[in-house]
C-alpha cells in the first residue's frame, strides 16, 4: 500500500505465493518502465525512517463529543438558577450518580455529575475536601450529560454559587467553570487574586509570563523549565495573597491539565503522558489537526505509532508535575518577583521595565500579540478566560489587585519578535539574577 501510494507501483504480497516476507513483481512489460518502476522503489524506499522508539503502551485515552470550550451566561438570577438546577437533577439517576468534594485553593466545591469520565478526571485533578452530609460546600457544579433539548452550555449564578454545565464531557469546560467558581469566591471572601499565566521559581525567585496568543509564551515556558535552576509552578492561574510587601502565589491543583502538545517542544513529557490519564489524543491521522506534519507529510502515525500528541490542540493529559523532576522541579507556593507581560513586535526593544499603571492599562485591555492598538476588538481582559464576572466592579477590584502585584514584583514588557528564542530565554533570566 505504501509503494502504491508513495511509488506509484502497484505490487503483489508474498503472502499468495507462501513467502510474506517477500514480494512479487510482474515483469510483463517493457525494460523501460521496469527501470522506471525500480527507480521509484528505490526513492519511495528511501523516504522511510526508524522509529525514534516503538510505543507498546496502552494509553488511557478519552475522546469526548465536544473538542472546545462552551459559552458561559454568568449572568443568570436565581429564579432561573432554581429551574436549571431542577433540570439537571432530574437527569441525576441514582445508579448513574458521581459525587465529590474537591478543595481548590482552601475552597471546597462540590461536582455533581453523571458523567464518569468528567468524575474522574475532577478527583484527579485537585486536592479532595471533606465528603460529610453536614459539610456545605463553597460552590456546587451540575455537569449534566445528556439532556434532551439543551445545547453544550453552561450557566453561573454568583449569588448561590451555582455552575450548571449541560451536554460536554470535555474537561477543559468544567475545570474553567470551577476555577471561575473559585475567583469569585475568593475575590469576596479572602481578597485573594487570580492572575492567569504560566509561573515558575528561579532560585527562590518567582515569576509569571502574561500574554495573549502568539507571544510563544508556551515556548518560552517550557524552554526555560529545562534549566536546572527553573522548578515547574503552574501552567495556567495562580492565586496570589498579598501582605507584608510579598506576593505570595499558590498554584490550586494537584495535577497539571496540560496540553499534550508541550510534548514538541519537552521530549521527556512524552513519555510521562503515556503513564498519564489523557483526552481527546489522536490515534488516526484523519482526525490529525498538525497543519506542520500535513504540510511535511511527515506523519509518525505513517511510521507506526498509535498515537500522535501534536495531532490535536483539544488533547490534553493529566499530569502529576512531581514526575518532571521530583521536588526539585517542581513547587507549590512561589513569592513572585518579576512579571513578564509578553507582546510579539517586530520592531521594538526586546525588553523594558514597565510603569505600574502602564502594565496595569495594558492588562485591562487585553490586547493582541503585536503593539498595543486602541479599540481592538476580541481581546480577553487581563488574558483571563476563566473570570466569570466581568462588571466593572470586578474589573476594578482586578486592576487594584494588579497594582498591589507590581508593589511587589516589577513588571517587564518582553517583546518576543525581536531576537531568537535563546535570546529571549537570556533576557528573561539576567532579569530573575537581579532579584536575588
């Protein structure tokens, strides 16, 4: 089938004539396109590449319905909230039931599911709280699959802390609604912030890179982990308390939601999400979303791999961080130091020290990759997509928190169009040196 396809050959398996080792070739014409037919084996032959490693692991794999975040009405009454409720309830069986409390950053919200697998990657994903009859929890969260009539949806009430998520099974909604959940919660109760970026420690020196799509900010991120001197803190929110002149981060999950992409650019997370619960992973090359492998038809599934972790940018694994490198590489809390907000400008300086209020403009805006430009339109205040409440007395309670951070940690503005990626990685870390 290969030389077929590649060769334009058409061949016949051993296997008819006792051999499947071998293969059969008809010489019934004439010696100028038996060379010509040669010539191609040879060149078709000569494309095929050795397997860096054959996979004989059987990945525990999901593929969900839904492959993308459902819309979110955070602005739901009561009224309606009491009717939601009811609906998913009543799709809640008692022998398709699946109940759990999770703590999420000293929080407890509880998931009430018919849907195992979003069960089961819930209690994976955080740390669990009390399960007591008499325990109420901060937040509950309905993730109803399979009601008759309702779009992939979900609903917020902040006032009762009620999220309802209606026909998806794909994690990354549920995990956003909760951390939403969480925001709110502890935005009212405890003055805590959640900022959205990718954060680590560099010799006791935390830092966060902020900034919209097409900054390479996942590139940077997982280039500078490979330094010995970088421990892994979160992928994705942190929250931050501030007192004392400090800032001190925690990151809320005890396993990592991540993209199994970030395999392309770390090659040993590869091997840590075969041993990894995963969703949506591509095992057929129809389904392969990798514009680059299309382009190169280049594809390892081609070379007989079961599976593809660039294939898709809707797989992702659940990832215990501690097996990138032990202690050592990884942290809970990080006393952050220095906040890179990341453009990508082809002309510019390559990295500035930023005023607070400049910093503070810029992440309200949430402006794209390139300059800042007024008026843009589908930008995501401060680069968060997991802020549920968006009125302007929320944005203002996120803007005097931002300027709280920058009291204590100083803001840079990194310009990722100018220069390699190592020089990049140079700025970034001459900058955390200061701070120690």
């Amino acid at each position: 089938y290969y030389l077929l396809k590649e060769a334009k050959v058409a061949l016949v398996p051993g296997a008819a004539f006792g051999s499947d080792d071998y293969i059969r070739i008809s010489y019934a014409t004439s010696m100028e396109n038996i060379e010509k037919g040669m010539t191609r084996i040879i060149k078709a032959l000569g494309k095929l590449k050795t397997p860096s490693k054959v996979k004989y692991v059987s990945l525990n794999n999901t593929r969900t319905k839904i492959k993308q975040m459902v819309p979110v009405d955070s602005a739901l009454d009561v009224e309606k909230r009491d009717a939601l409720v009811a609906e998913a309830e009543a799709q809640l069986k008692y022998d398709n039931y699946f109940e759990w409390n999770a703590n999420i950053n000293g929080m407890v919200v509880q998931l009430r599911t018919n849907n195992g697998h979003l069960y089961d990657f819930w209690v994976e994903n955080w740390y669990p709280a009390q399960l007591e009859a008499d325990l109420e929890p901060h937040g509950i969260i309905y993730a109803v699959d399979g009601a008759v009539g309702r779009q992939p949806y979900a609903f917020y009430n902040s006032d009762t802390k009620t999220g309802i998520l209606f026909n998806t099974n794909y994690y990354a909604s549920l995990r956003s609604l909760a951390l939403g959940l969480v925001t709110d919660v502890g935005e009212r109760l405890f003055d805590l912030h959640a900022v959205r970026g990718m954060s680590a420690d560099y010799q006791g020196a935390g830092f966060v890179l902020i900034g919209p799509k097409g900054t390479k900010k996942t590139d940077i991120f997982y280039n500078l982990l490979q330094k010995d001197d970088v421990a892994m803190h979160s992928n994705d929110l942190l929250f931050v308390r501030y007192g004392g002149g400090y800032a001190a981060a925690d990151n809320p999950e005890r396993k990592l939601y991540m993209p199994t992409n970030a395999a392309g650019i770390v090659d040993k997370f590869a091997e840590l999400f075969d041993r990894s619960k995963c969703e949506n992973v591509v095992t057929n090359k129809e389904k392969c979303k990798n514009q680059t492998c299309q382009i190169n038809d280049d594809c390892i599934l081609d070379r007989g791999y079961p599976y593809c972790y660039e294939a898709s940018k809707a797989s992702a694994a659940m990832l215990d961080p501690y097996w990138f490198g032990g202690m050592r590489k990884h942290v809970k809390r990080i006393d952050i130091r220095s906040v890179f907000i990341l453009k990508n400008d082809p002309i510019g300086q390559p990295l500035v020290e930023m005023d607070a209020e400049d910093a503070v403009q810029i992440l309200e805006s949430g402006f794209s990759s390139g300059s800042v430009q007024q008026g843009a339109t589908g930008n995501q205040a401060f680069y968060n997509p997991h802020l549920l409440l968006k009125s302007p007395e929320r944005i203002e309670l996120q803007k005097r928190s931002f300027r709280k951070l920058f009291q204590s940690a100083k803001c840079y503005h990194l310009n990722v169009g100018v220069g390699a990626m190592n020089d990049v990685l140079d700025h970034i870390i001459q900058m955390l040196k200061k701070e120690l």
